[in-house]
C-alpha cells in the first residue's frame, strides 16, 4: 500500500511534468476518491509546490504567485544554461560573488568551479549543495527563515545578513519584465533581492525573453539600475531597440537549440 507522503511526491510529479492539470484528471489517473485528491493537494499547497486553482492545480507561475523551484528549474534549460555561461565573463578570480534564488542563477553556480578562489554568497539551498564542499570557494549560505517554494532563504534573518556583506558581483534574474522595470511575485523575495543589489558593487540581470510583456506584483528596480542585463536571443528586435534608447546596458545572447 502506497504511503501518503509517496502519493503526494507522485501527485507533485505528475503536475509539475504537465505543467497543470485538472482534479478530475488527477483522480482518474492515481485511481482515488476525490477527497483524498484534495486532501493531497491541499498539503502541497500548504507547502508551496502546488497551487489550487477552481476544478484544477497547477505549477505555472502568475503575476501573484511564483511556480516551484522543482517545476522552474525544469523550464527553459537551454536559455538558462546560455544566459549561465554569458554571465561568467563578468567573474574574475578572487571576486565575492552573490548568487540569488533563481533557477538561472543557479545554472550558473557549477561554472563557478572554472574562475576560482571565489568567495560564493547565496540563499540558495540548490546552490549550497552544490558549491559547500568546493576547494577554493569560500561558501557563504545566507540563513533565515526556509521556504519550499523558492528553495531558499528569505525573510528579515536573509536581509539583516546581507547588509552586513560588501560584494563584488551580484547575478540575480527576475520574474516579469514591462517597459524597462523588472518584477517579482513575493514581498519577501523582493526585499532579499533589494538588500543583495544593496550589497553589489556590480549587479548583472540575466532574462529569458519569454518574461518581456508581463509583470508580477512588486517592483525590483529599473533595468537601468543593472551594469548589464543578459537577455536570451528570442527577444524581438524593438524590445530590444527601446530598451538600448531608455540606456540599458543590453547583452543579447544566443541560444543553442537542438
């Protein structure tokens, strides 16, 4: 017999692999009673894997609501991977570098392992696991209260750490991009992404083009507040025209796709 916390995972993966998905569909395919469906669900979205939405769940993202880091890290890997390897020509050895919370961020950190000694600053538990144990970089893992959602640490412990630290380099990204002002869904996600450009002398925003044309509740900053802003080449050329008149430091790069 099938344990609960197995179920959920099955339910968590299942979602996530189609993006979303109707309650009756789930309760045909896992063979349940619909109570027990939702009985699943409400605690994944208790923990911030899942979102209920009327007569379905889903793991997309919203102008209110950021997706899982297990569904974003999925999405999108080419872009990220391209975006990854732009940003390392703005590592220098010897730099303190901070990583943010984002799934592109975090392609970014197993390249780190090409530009050391570096001292690593993040709040990323995706990132931590991958760089604690790395000879020559020094690893710096930002505490504060741990949220599901975005893997990571956030909250006023986060911040109160970061504004104790002086870096080189931030490599952050964002979740929405209208006009030349970037956007993120959470309160608390804004605040610690704020307090780490504080703590930057030099701040680099990586952007798939696939976030232009939307936004997300609360402000970040003015891409212009960026010393240069990686965009993926699927960017359409008069985005990319009005952002250059506006002065933004603009980088477009180019994707390998199979």
């Amino acid at each position: 017999m099938i344990k609960a916390d197995e179920r959920r995972e099955e339910i968590a993966e299942y979602v996530i692999k189609l993006g979303q998905v109707r309650i009756d569909d789930l309760v045909e395919h896992f063979g349940v009673s619909r109570m027990t469906i939702h009985r699943h669900i409400d605690q994944l979205a208790h923990q911030g894997v899942l979102r209920k939405l009327h007569g379905a769940v889903t793991v997309q993202p919203s102008g209110l609501y950021e997706s899982a880091f297990r569904y974003r890290v999925t999405v999108g890997r080419a872009e990220k991977d391209a975006l990854a390897r732009a940003a390392m020509d703005y590592v220098e050895p010897g730099q303190a570098v901070i990583l943010d919370d984002s799934t592109t961020a975090n392609a970014v950190a197993p390249l780190l392992l090409e530009v050391t000694p570096l001292t690593v600053i993040t709040n990323s538990v995706s990132t931590a696991a991958l760089l604690t144990n790395v000879d020559d970089i020094d690893f710096i893992c930002l505490g504060g209260q741990y949220h599901r959602t975005y893997n990571a640490y956030i909250g006023i412990v986060c911040e109160n750490a970061i504004s104790r630290l002086r870096a080189n380099l931030l490599i952050c990204s964002a979740s929405a991009i209208s006009g030349t002002t970037a956007f993120i869904q959470d309160q608390h996600v804004v605040r610690v992404k704020q307090a780490m450009m504080a703590a930057a002398i030099k701040r680099i925003l990586l952007v798939d083009h696939s976030k232009f044309d939307k936004v997300a509740l609360h402000v970040l900053d003015d891409l212009v507040s960026f010393e240069a802003v990686l965009v993926t080449d699927g960017i359409s050329d008069k985005h990319a025209q009005k952002l250059e008149q506006a002065g933004v430091q603009l980088r477009i790069v180019k994707t390998a796709r199979p």
